[in-house]
C-alpha cells in the first residue's frame, strides 16, 4: 500500500459520508458536504503529487485514481440534480457524466488495441478538473459570503466546465477517430 494508493482509498471511503452529510437536516450540512468534497479533491491532488515525488506509480493506483474521481464527481453530481431538479442543473450534470462514461469505454478500447497514449489525460482535461471541483464546491455549499453569489457562481462554473467537457471529448474522439476504421481498411486493402 502506497501513500498516494491510501489517498485515493480515502477518497473512495469519503463517499458515503459525503452522502450521509448532505441529507443531514442541520443547517451547516451544506457546508460540511461542500468541505468533504474539497478534501476528497485535495486528495487527488495529493495522490498524484505523491506519486510522481515518491516514485510509487502503479498499474492499480493508475485505475483506481480515475475510478475515484469519477465517483465523487457523479455522485455529488446526482446529489445536487435530486436536491434542484431542474433542467438548468441536470443538462451539465448529464453532461459531464456522459461524457466520463464514454471516454471512459474509448479509453478502455484504445488500451485493449495498445493505443492508450492516444487518449492521454491533456492540459484542458486539467483545466475541465477545475472549473468542475470548483463548480461542485460553490454548489454544495450554495450560501452567498459577503454578497458574492456563490451559487450562481457555480452555475457558471458548472457550464464552463461542461462546455470544457465537450470540447476534451471532442479532441479525442478526434483523435481516436482514424482507429476506429483501421479494421475495416486493412480488410479492404486484403
């Protein structure tokens, strides 16, 4: 077990108490939800941080870091769509956890076909991270500090990144694309 290993478990293990403390029905849940949810993203970024300084990358903490992530991620998502049904909140959210799914499965193909490195995790997937970690903190907690409507702020926070979500998905399946025919034109050329 490694330090950045024992990090992503973490995560994992803050998941149900995320839940349980968002549906408590006490004042500061939504604050304390929100705080959940940073430190479960401050352990992402810990985990890789450690890691890379550490030298203890692994082929397991390489599948259960982005298993993780997308958990908390699909789950505040879920939490916040059910708490405001509104189409306003569940067209991102949908967005974005479509989005997960499917470049998770183009991901999963283009490892079976030995052409993972085709889908690597780019700089606007870093940038999609933060607007959406940012999204869902100002949204979990929602309440306005000092006249600043952190809601709304997450709003379009939320957008910013589902609108980032997209475009990421759009570059790679962009670049898988050729691949994806390969089959079919080495068949025809026999």
């Amino acid at each position: 077990m490694t330090v950045a290993t024992a990090l992503t478990f973490t995560r994992i293990a803050l998941i149900p108490v995320f839940v349980i403390i968002f549906y408590l029905p006490v004042s500061w849940a939504s604050f304390a939800s929100a705080l959940i949810f940073s430190i479960a993203a401050i352990t992402d970024w810990l985990d890789g941080y450690y890691a890379r300084k550490l030298n203890q990358s692994s082929a397991f903490g390489a599948f259960l870091d982005p298993v993780a992530d997308k958990l908390m991620v699909a789950v505040a998502l879920v939490l916040l769509v059910q708490s405001d049904p509104s189409p306003w909140l569940a067209i991102p959210a949908a967005v974005i956890i479509g989005r997960e799914i499917a470049i998770s499965a183009l991901r999963e193909w283009m490892a079976e076909i030995g052409r993972r490195s085709v889908v690597a995790v780019s700089n606007l997937g870093k940038w999609k991270t933060t607007f959406q970690i940012t999204a869902l903190i100002m949204l979990l907690y929602h309440d306005p500090i000092l006249f600043i409507p952190i809601r709304e702020m997450g709003y379009i926070s939320l957008y910013i990144a589902a609108a980032l979500t997209l475009w990421s998905m759009v570059i790679y399946i962009r670049a898988a694309w050729p691949l994806f025919f390969e089959g079919e034109i080495k068949n025809k050329k026999s």
